[in-house]
C-alpha cells in the first residue's frame, strides 16, 4: 500500500502550511464514532492513518520545526459540516475503537482552549470539519486543512504539481469574480435538456488550491477548485436563481426544481425521489443552492473514488445545504438539530452520473458580456 514517509510528511506540512512566525504546534483532529454500528472499514483505517501520521510528525517535528505534534481525538457530530462538540481529548497512545473509551484515553480539552494554543491542523474525518473549522480560523488565526473520507487511494492528488492547479483556480476565480450569473446546461440520456440560472451577484469567489499560507483560513485537502455560493437572497431583493437541477442517484434520475436559490419540489417516481422529497420536507435548509463549484484535477488524470473530498475537485459541482462557512447565509440555526446540518456536493462528471452529460457553462458579466467557459464538459479557458 502507498504511503507517506516521515519525509513526505514534513514536506507536506511545510508546503501546506508556509512557515509563519509563531508556528509551534500541530494537531491531527480525528472523530471516533459514538455507535459501534456506525463505523466501518474506511474510517477505521482512516484512524490508523491519524495514529500513524501522529508518530511519524513527532519524530518529524524538528524538521518542519514544530515544537509539538498532537493527536486529538473527538465523538463524532453524525453529519457532515455539524458543529463540533464542546471538547476533544488529547490522546497519548492508541486511539479508542468507540467514542466512550475517549475518557480512558486522554485527556479532555475544551475545543476554544485548543484552537487558541494550535496553530496547525490536519483533520483526517468521517465526518466533514471543514465548515466549523473555517468559522473557528477565522476567529482564532489558526490554518487547518480538512481531509474528511481521506484514504490512501488519494496520495497521488497530493503529489500533484500544485502551481499549475493554482494558475487554474486563479483564472476561474478571475472571472467568478466579474461574473453577476451563471447559466449550466445538462443533457440526461442524450435528449433531455435542463438548464439551471445561478444568480453571482453580491459575492466573491474561493479557491482552494491546497496550500494555506494565510493564517485564520482553512479548507479541504486534497484540493484543486474554485468556489462561489449564489446570492441566497438575504438581501434587499430575492435571489434569481432558479431552473431543473437533474441529479443522479443510483439508477435513477431526481429533477429538483428550484425557485430563488431553493430546491422546492422534487420530480420523479422512484424510491430516490420519493427520499429526496422526504429530505426537503423536513428540512427546508437541505434545497439550498449552497455553492457552485469548479473542479480542476479531473484534467490532471485523476479518476473518482467515491470520497467527495477528491471527487468534487474533479469538475463541476452543485452543492445542498450549510453556505455560512462560504460566506453564505444558511447556517446550523437554520436546520432542526445538529445532526441534520449538511452540505452535500453533486458532482457532474460522467463517471459520477453518467446518465448526464455537461453540455456548457456561460458565465455573464456586468458589463453585458459573456463567456462560455465549459463545453460538452471540457474547460475553455486554461
């Protein structure tokens, strides 16, 4: 099986987090699972991944130079991009195979007290940090880099040549930022067309390009996209973006129709449907059009592995759910608990959903220009 030496750990940590004044610690944040029902073989070898990662970055320490390496260690939020508990615990040996075993493990640390003391974080999950660790960095000054699903089928997207995947988020990000809509056209089955209006008015885009040299900023690893949420309408004027999504779940075919940013019905005859439409019922927040994304690595050679952490990164995406870690409005306040936060990445490449096709993405600008950036699924501009 690949794997990362204590070499490549060093230089992963160096390249990831450019070295800034004050630097000193280092914390691996993983989530134990509260019910043993619910853990399975890849979060499993994802926590020996942690463990693993926690000795070689010791002994790697006064290299990167860090003063220290902690593995921290938490129950799992049930949900990708739920809040974080009160505490984590640091641990000094194994890792617990279930969240009661934490107190016998290490010791309790509230979260605040560990976010105000680490400067660096690596977050191998189950479950997504990466909205409550955006929020947290930006009050705290630390940088994390969220890896949530990681496994070793994605070391080769670390070793990437990361500047030509930045050049490439740079000039997306360029033009998301002069952008006021954009209009996406899909074709299911080769016949039938459904186009979807995004409203880019009022925001500014994101890149997330795998290096994090600004403190108080965090964001997935691996990497390679840029980002935007559309206007959610929290402004003076509703938001205009609206139209069919088609999604691919399983076998079938979902038509969402969406009606100022949110999904308000959902069209089809299958048990799919028939989930979806259960899911936008009791949580009005999942139909959210939270982000649209932009993927780059698909160019590079990589193929999907069923971890949205890397898949998403290999072209389009249309996100439901949480927006605020983006600088969006729809935040955990606006779902009926924690544990039914989400922000669930669809991902339009054709090993993905390969019963539709990308036909073009056309952005237009403020100045009553356009610009057709994606045809038949490929990018224009690079």
């Amino acid at each position: 099986m690949d794997k990362l030496t204590k070499e490549d750990l060093a230089k992963l940590v160096r390249s990831v987090f450019p070295a800034k004044p004050g630097d000193k610690k280092l914390g691996i944040l993983v989530d134990i699972p509260r019910r043993p029902e619910a853990d399975n073989s890849a979060w499993q070898a994802r926590r020996r991944l942690a463990e693993e990662w926690a000795g070689l970055l010791r002994q790697a320490a006064p290299d990167i130079p860090l003063e220290e390496v902690k593995l921290l260690a938490y129950p799992d939020v049930g949900s990708n991009n739920a809040d974080l508990p009160a505490a984590a615990f640091a641990i000094s040996g194994r890792l617990p195979a279930g969240a009661s075993g934490l107190t016998a493990a290490g010791k309790e640390i509230p979260f605040s007290s560990i976010f105000e003391k680490v400067q660096l974080f690596l977050a191998p999950t189950e479950f997504s940090t990466t909205a409550p660790l955006k929020n947290a960095a930006r009050q705290y000054g630390f940088r994390a880099a969220t890896m949530p699903g990681f496994s070793a089928t994605m070391l080769p997207a670390l070793r990437l040549d990361y500047d030509e995947v930045s050049r490439r988020v740079l000039l997306l990000q360029e033009r998301l930022d002069r952008a006021a809509s954009a209009q996406v056209s899909f074709l299911v089955d080769g016949e039938f067309e459904f186009r979807m209006f995004f409203d880019l008015r009022f925001r500014k885009s994101h890149v997330s390009s795998g290096r994090f040299p600004d403190k108080g900023t965090a964001g997935n690893l691996p990497s390679g996209e840029t980002y935007i949420v559309p206007y959610e309408g929290e402004g003076a004027e509703p938001s205009r973006t609206g139209g069919v999504l088609p999604v691919q779940v399983g076998p079938e075919m979902v038509l969402f129709l969406v009606q100022e940013n949110r999904a308000i019905y959902v069209d089809g005859e299958g048990d799919a449907a028939i989930e979806e439409r259960t899911k936008l019922l009791a949580e009005p927040a999942y139909g959210n059009m939270a982000e649209l994304g932009f993927g780059v690595l698909g160019d590079f050679g990589l193929p999907p592995i069923g971890e949205i952490l890397l898949d998403e990164k290999l072209g389009l995406h249309v996100a439901f759910g949480r927006s605020d870690h983006f600088g969006g409005s729809v935040g955990p306040a606006r779902f009926t608990s924690p544990a039914s936060v989400v922000h669930l990445d669809r991902i339009y490449i054709p090993a993905v959903q390969p019963r539709i096709s990308l036909e073009s993405v056309v952005l237009s600008y403020a100045d009553e220009t356009s610009e057709a950036i994606i045809e038949k699924g490929r990018y224009l501009v690079f």
